[in-house]
C-alpha cells in the first residue's frame, strides 16, 4: 500500500450537521470527558476501536509530526506540523483518561501499518517530495478517522467515549483544513468553510474518482444528517 493510502488513524474530532464548520477557539484544548465509568465488557467494539485508533494515531501523528519539523522542505508544512505535534499530544492525554475510566489498556506501540508509513516518508526526507508525500498521508487520516468518529457517535454505547469523540472533534476538523487535498494551507483560517464543498474534496481524495459510491457515501457523513439527504438529491439528478 502507498504511503498516500496508507490507513494511519488519528486523533477524533468534531463536525456538526450541514453547513459551516466554525474553526474551534483553541485547537489544544482538552476534550472533557464524562465522569461515567463502565467496564471494558461493557463497552461496545465501537467503542474499543475508537480509543485504541485514537491512541495509535495519536502517536503516529506526534513520531511523524516532530519528523516534519526536519525532514520537510517547507516552512509551510513545519509551521502545521508544529501545531499538529501540539494538539496530539494534548488529544492523546484526553484518550488516556477516557481508557483509565473504561478500564481500557491502551497499545504501546503505533499499529505496524503505521510505522511502515512513517519509515517509508523518513526515505525521502529533505526532498521535496517529503512535502507531498507528508501532506497527502495527513490528509487521509485525518478523513479517515472523520468517518471513524461519526461511526462512533452514531453506534458507540460508552457515554465516556462519546464524550471524548464530540469534544475533540473540532480539532482534527480544523487540522483537516490545514492540508485539505493534501495541499499545505497553513494555519486554519478563523472564519468558516462550507461543508459541502470540503466535504466533496475530502471524499475525493479519501476514496478516488473510481469510487463514486463510496466517495458520496463519505461526503454525507461529513455532512451529518442532512448530509443523507444531500447525497440522495444528487444521486438523483444524477439520473436524470
């Protein structure tokens, strides 16, 4: 698998329903977390799924963020990959509370999968293409886990996780806008994005142009539960 299609997934984030994605105040803030306890035997595999991805790809973005701040060419991805250390390291302190309440043990290590891609994007350091490559392997987990946060609020059964999955949500949506279309954007702006059109871009480059279905699928998650709708009218002119 290439490193632009490689699975990483990080931290969970926040996108509510159709219409603009307001920038969060403080990309660091921690997400609260419900006071709530429930056993592991308790928690759905929704639910287990979510903290230990979260977890891994906490640390796969912190190993491969700090990597940037050498190995990249640019100022552009350094500054990103500075506030993406930041914010990961700050989200990952969140996932460790959620788990000490649930009673959950947490992976030491990133996934294999997500250390090959690490070690893959180290080849080319310094080159150019360390830019590219970086930017398109952000882009991914960060869609990736959209789709793995809705997932978890729409069927989680553990308020704890839940909790943590809502308030953490805004942070990777404003990552996200960071290195939209795996293109360095820099900073997020303070303002809005329309969740139509990130949605569609975002959905693009997750699934490709050979897989319309899945692509549509993915944009109505991205745009909530208005976002169903939204496909449902499109596949529908697109009939006509």
């Amino acid at each position: 698998m290439s490193v632009t299609r490689c699975g990483a997934v990080c931290a969970v984030l926040c996108l509510s329903g159709a219409g603009a994605l307001q920038a969060p105040a403080s990309a660091a803030s921690r997400p609260e977390v419900s006071s709530s306890r429930m056993s592991p035997s308790q928690m759905s595999a929704v639910d287990t799924q979510l903290l230990t991805a979260a977890h891994q790809g906490n640390l796969w973005e912190i190993a491969t963020g700090q990597d940037a701040r050498t190995d990249a060419t640019t100022s552009c991805v350094k500054e990103v990959s500075a506030v993406f250390v930041r914010d990961h390291r700050t989200l990952d302190a969140g996932v460790a509370e959620a788990a000490k309440q649930v009673g959950l043990a947490l992976p030491a290590l990133q996934s294999p999968g997500q250390a090959q891609q690490r070690a893959a994007l180290r080849t080319v350091a310094g080159k150019r293409s360390y830019d590219t490559q970086w930017l398109r392997a952000q882009y991914t987990a960060h869609v990736q886990t959209l789709a793995l946060i809705d997932k978890e609020l729409a069927s989680g059964t553990s308020p704890v996780v839940k909790a943590l999955a809502k308030g953490a949500r805004p942070v990777v949506v404003q990552h996200t806008q960071m290195v939209l279309g795996g293109v360095c954007h820099g900073k997020a702006p303070a303002g809005s994005v329309n969740a139509g059109a990130a949605g569609s871009r975002l959905a693009a480059a997750a699934y490709g142009p050979q897989d319309s279905t899945a692509a549509a699928a993915f944009a109505g998650v991205l745009l909530g539960g208005s976002g169903v709708a939204w496909v449902a009218r499109r596949r529908r002119s697109s009939r006509r």
